[in-house]
C-alpha cells in the first residue's frame, strides 16, 4: 500500500514538471518512465557487477560498456548513481547528448523494454528541471517489488486524474473484479489485445503471485510467468513504453508488448494461441471495411469496433479459453444483423457464462456511456444452458465526474478486508459480485429475477432474440409511495429527469 508520504514525494515530481513548463500529464508520464527506467539499468548493471566481484569472474552482462564513448565522455556517467551526483548543466548534457543516443542502440537483448527505449525523445526542458525530478526521484525508494508497482499506479492515475487521457485508464477495482472472475491459473496464456497501461496484465500477474506463493520457485512456471504468459497489443508507442515498464516495475522480466493494430492487421499467426482475454478495447467509431482484418470481416460483417473487437477475441481464444471483456450497452441489445449475428454466435456456438452490467458513471468523468461485463468460454461446440446476470450498481466510489470513495479503505475493492454490512453493500456490490459468481451453478439458478443477480434459462434468451440487455429480464417490485410535499415530488422528479437523461445519453453513444 503507497504511503501518504509517497503520495507526497510522487505528487512534488508532477508539480515540478508543471511548474517547470511540461504540461501535458503523456508527456510527463513518458519522461519519468525514461528517467525510471535508466534507474533499473545502474540496478541491473550493479547485480552484475557484485555477482563477477562475488565470483571473481568477467560480467556476464555488461550494460554500460568500459571507457569512453566516441564523444569523449565516460560510460560510468551514463549510470543513475553516477549522474545523479553531477551538477544540472553537466548532468543534462550526458543525458540528453550521451544517454538518450545510448538508449536507441541497447535492443541486443531483444528485451521488451530495451525495444520500446528505441525511439525515445528527451524533452524535459531545463537542467535545473532535470536535477530537480532526478534528486525527487531518487529518494523514493524502488527496491521492493510492490512499492514500485504502487509507486507507477499512483503516478499512472495522475494520468486519468489530468483529464483527456483517461481513456487509456480501467478502474483499478473494476480490472481485479475481472481478474478474480476469471481466476487466472498458472498455464494461462493471457492476452489484452487494447493494452495501453497494461493494467490488465499487471493485475493478473499479481492474482497468480498472491494465489500460487510457489509460482517462481518452479523453474518452468517461473520461465512461463517471464517469458510465455502476458501478451499486450497497443497502437500508441507512448502506451507501449508506459505499459512495458508498469509490467518491468510489477516484476515481469520479458513480457511480450508489441505493436500491432489489432483490427487492421491478419492474426492468423495469432489464432486460436490464448487461453484468456482480459480487455476493454476501445468502442467508438467504425472502421472502414477496406482496413479491417479480412478474417474478423468473415466472422462479423461490421464496420463498429466493439463489435470487431468481440469477432477478434473468438478468433484469438483456443478451444476452453475464457474471456471478461467490456463492451458497450448497445452490444447487449442492438438490433442490426451484426449485433444479433454476434450474440447468437456466442451463446450458440460457444458458451455464454455471464453478464455484469455496470453503473453508467464508472468511466466518468470522460464517459457516461452505460457498459457491461462480458463473461464467456470459446467451445466451438456450444454449452450456454443458462447465463447468470449482475446488476452492478455501487463500486465503492460516487458515480459523479468526482468519483469519491463512499467507504473507507478497508471497505473497498473486490476484497476488502473487513466483512460489509447491508448497508457497505449498497454503497459496494464487488465482494458480492463474486459471491454470487461462484455460486452460479447452485442458489443463483433459483433465485428470483426480482433480486440483483439471478440466472436466465438459454432458450428465452433466443426468444428475445438473443437480447442480453439485464431490464429484458429483470422483475422490477413497484412499490405505491404517497408524495406529501413538495420536496418529495421534486426528489422523485429529479431521479426520473436523471434516468432519461441517462437514457438519452446511451442512446446517443449506440448511434454514433
């Protein structure tokens, strides 16, 4: 857990880079990963060096070559703990003429991150500037694991908390309610095919760690859990630099983060290759049929991308994989071709398992659009007998542009870790979320559609031709209230003028 003094040392580093003329949180974000990431290199670096001094033996490794480089200036400098000491102007001159070159020609490992490091731009203005956030950055300490995890979150939801960027941003509760459902197991080959921060993998990473202690001390599953199990696709270098080192600084040493446009490209070499998909891809807009993958348009003939992402996620499984992805509310009930030919694929020819419909503010404040929780296994040979549906309405945060806690910490999350009263549980459902879940096959498939999860029998999902939309199914108890005063009939106005507008709001979202 990031400390409140963390949180200060970590804000102080934005501020400076505010107040030192960078502006834009991207751009801040991608110069600290820089500046991060040539920290992990002196550590790398001097693990080496004390293992040949140990053994008295060459470096196996050597990341920063002996001597002087064809300018004139000492290899030692490039390292953090050696320019760290210098002064700004001397400091920003090894940086910016010396280490950034550097950075572009160390890919010889094929490592992840040496490939994103590629092309990296330096533009933090000022030496002064540059001394500033190196000194701030250096004394936060990176040597445990999990504070460096929680280190790079908190600086990532600076990115969310900035505004237009958050997009690239899933709730952090939201992802480990996916993760948990999903249960993640060591074999797994896992795929976000919208990676940006990979925050996704990351979670999942941590479930395995926390629920498999053993995991890295097998030397084949520690091999997998390097090297063979997370797999990223991101069409924004920026995100793939930031996505590669929150997995570096999450502890996984090589996971495979690439560029790829995952709708234009064929992924025919991809079929059929993941076990699970952890994803929310981006839903607005359509493609021009002429820049789609060929074999997602002979799956689905559409031109919208969730959609396409969906024909995607069924081309990527293998036979017994799963998948939670979110999807708008339109995929649940939209009545053109695709839309039906979609569902019904996945409820026929594959098995649907659930579907959690979540509370229209959980992107705010840069969405309103209402979204759902998909839950499905591919097959190939159907199995959907009956699908269980959530109706999520309280994460735990106030579903206004603020998103608030309701709750203290300790009462929030998937897990908390003290146990919810009826009241916690009205302010947040996640715990029961996933109590529910794991009791799908049991006392969910009696319970009454008037209650907030319960089970639908697969052949009046086809009767309504193949909706999924939870109001389709849902028992509403109408309760007669006599209104007194005017303050009452205002209060009931107002929740009634806010459902349309709501409803409004969706509608527009499907439409465009």
């Amino acid at each position: 857990m990031i400390t409140g003094e963390l949180k200060s040392k970590i804000d102080a580093i934005w501020n400076a880079f505010w107040s030192g003329g960078i502006s834009n949180p991207m751009e801040v974000m991608e110069q600290l990963t820089y500046l991060l990431f040539l920290r992990r290199l002196d550590e790398l670096h001097t693990l080496e060096e004390n293992k040949s001094n140990r053994l008295k033996q060459p470096m196996e490794r050597r990341i920063f070559p002996e001597g002087l480089d064809a300018r004139g200036c000492n290899y030692n400098d490039y390292r953090w703990s050696h320019f760290k000491n210098l002064a700004p102007a001397d400091m920003f001159e090894v940086i910016a003429d010396h280490v950034f070159p550097f950075l572009k020609t160390i890919g010889s490992d094929d490592s992840t991150y040496s490939h994103h490091m590629r092309d990296a731009r330096f533009t933090i203005p000022t030496p002064g500037l540059l001394a500033k956030v190196v000194d701030l950055l250096d004394d936060i300490p990176m040597e445990d694991r999990d504070t460096k995890g929680d280190v790079y979150e908190y600086m990532l939801g600076k990115i969310a908390s900035a505004g237009q960027n958050g997009q690239f941003r899933t709730p952090r509760h939201i992802i480990q309610l996916m993760v948990e459902l999903t249960a993640p197991q060591p074999n797994d080959v896992i795929c976000d095919p919208a990676s940006g921060t990979c925050g996704f993998l990351v979670a999942a990473g941590e479930y395995l760690r926390e629920k498999n202690p053993g995991l890295l001390l097998d030397a084949a599953q520690r091999e997998h859990f390097h090297h063979g199990m997370f797999h990223g696709f991101d069409f924004d270098n920026t995100m793939l630099r930031i996505g590669s080192m929150n997995m570096m600084l999450h502890g996984v040493e090589n996971p495979d983060i690439r560029y790829r446009d995952s709708l234009a490209e064929n992924t025919a070499g991809e079929a059929e290759h993941y076990s699970l998909i952890l994803a929310n891809p981006p839903f607005a807009g359509s493609l021009d049929y002429e820049s789609t993958a060929k074999d997602l348009q002979r799956i689905v003939k559409t031109k919208k991308t969730e959609l396409l992402f969906l024909a995607l996620f069924l081309r990527l499984l293998k036979p017994g994989g799963r998948a939670a992805v979110i999807v708008p509310d339109g995929v649940m009930f939209g009545s053109s071709k695709a839309h039906k030919e979609l569902r019904r694929m996945i409820i026929e020819d594959h098995k649907l398992d659930g579907v959690v419909k979540l509370p229209s503010g959980v992107f705010k404040p840069y969405a309103g659009v209402a979204t759902s929780i998909l839950l499905f296994t591919k097959t190939n040979s159907g199995g959907t007998d009956s699908v269980w549906f959530y109706d999520l309405q309280a994460d735990g945060m106030s579903l206004d542009d603020k998103r608030t806690p309701l709750l203290s910490e300790d009462k929030l999350g998937v897990a908390p870790s003290i146990a919810l009263s009826e009241e916690d549980h009205s302010k947040n459902n996640l715990p029961d979320v996933l109590t529910r879940w794991n009791e799908r096959k049991g006392a969910e498939i009696s319970r009454s559609r008037t209650a907030q999860s319960f089970c639908v029998p697969k052949d009046e999902i086809v009767a309504q031709s193949y909706d999924l939309s939870i109001s389709r199914y849902k028992e509403i108890v109408h309760e007669e209230v006599e209104l007194r005063t005017p303050a009452e009939i205002f209060t009931v106005l107002s929740k009634l003028d806010e459902k349309i507008r709501q409803g409004m709001q969706n509608l527009r979202g499907i439409l465009e």
